[in-house]
C-alpha cells in the first residue's frame, strides 16, 4: 500500500517536497492556493484549495483533506498552515510537534510566557493595547522592539529609538492591537537581524 503525504500550503516553499514526493512514488495531496494549481497539480494525486484565506479555513480544508485520503504525515509550509497540520496530526494520531507547541509557536507573548515559566533567559518585555502604557513601560528603556503578537519573517518588527517613534509606530497598526515590546539586546541573533530583540 502507497503511503500518503499531505501538503498544507506547497507554495514556492513546498516545491522541492512535491518533487521528492512524487520522485518517491507516494500518493501526495496537496492543499494549496489556486495560485498554485499551474505549478503542483501534475505532480500530484489530488490538489485541493481551501475555502478561504484564513487560518481556520486552512484548518478546515486540512482537516477535511485528512478524513478522505488518511494520510500517513502531514507537513506545513508556512506559520498560517502551522495549527492545520498540527490539528491534522492530533486527530489522526500522526508524528509531528504537538498541537499545544503549535499554538504556542503562533502567538510570541504565549512563548514569553512559557520562557519565563520554564526560566529561560529572554529580553525584558511588556504585552500592551494602548499607546500610554506602552510609552509608561518604554521610557528608560529606549530603544525598543516592537512586534505583532502573529506573523512571520518579521513582518511588522520595528525598532523605534524615542516616544515619538513608539507612538507613530503604534499609531500605524490596529486600534486596541496587543503588541509585544522588548527590550533592545545589540547582540547577534539567528535572524540575523543585528539584535535579538527582533528575533521571531
């Protein structure tokens, strides 16, 4: 019996997996955008697309794709896709992080505070939704990092020097968004960033 290989989310990403999947003869299916039916479909047994662009449609459609292929492993491609394959893996009993790492990994003030519980060292930091609170906990502390609590490639990470760019920073996101500020740490990260206070 083939084994079967799901695909949450191939994208540009997931190329080299779609290729090594059918090279292997497995029986591949792939959930993914439309935009990306030209580029996968031939190399797979079946391509799906969700519903929608949100993370629930994605887990959805995974969850979905799973009861009518059974598949034997589930990979994601991207942090949208994360919680859909870890759902995918607890509900069919599959290898893969458990769902309680997936959740904490798609939100940075869960991971700070399972950090500090496990007392890993990690830049001081606030959650704030309001301009006030986050100017009040910054102001011996510039410069600071601030960062969406979601998202990834460090999509709205910024560094701000003074009030004026915290505020201005603030001023461009969501009204009432929690965001994450850090402490600024000028030191190598993994991200490459140049501080550690961006890293993801």
């Amino acid at each position: 019996m083939t084994d079967t290989l799901l695909l949450v989310g191939a994208g540009i990403m997931g190329r080299g997996y779609v290729d090594a999947a059918h090279d292997l003869g497995l029986h591949t299916v792939l959930l993914d955008d439309e935009a990306w039916r030209e580029q996968h479909e031939s190399r797979v047994a079946h391509f799906a697309t969700p519903s929608g662009g949100t993370e629930t449609h994605w887990i959805r459609g995974a969850l979905d794709m799973a009861e009518r292929h059974r598949p034997q492993g589930v990979v994601p491609f991207a942090e949208q896709h994360v919680l859909a394959a870890a759902r995918v893996q607890e509900r069919h009993g599959l290898p893969g992080p458990s769902l309680a790492a997936a959740e904490a990994s798609r939100n940075k003030a869960v991971q700070r505070a399972l950090f500090a519980h496990a007392g890993l060292p990690q830049p001081d930091h606030a959650v704030v939704d309001d301009a006030d609170r986050a100017a009040a906990w910054s102001r011996d502390r510039y410069p600071v990092v601030v960062k969406p609590l979601r998202g990834m490639g460090s999509v709205g990470v910024h560094c701000v020097a003074d009030e004026d760019e915290l505020r201005a920073d603030l001023a461009r996101r969501d009204v009432g968004q929690l965001v994450l500020i850090e402490e600024y740490l000028d030191a190598p990260s993994t991200a490459g960033k140049g501080w550690s206070g961006t890293a993801r």
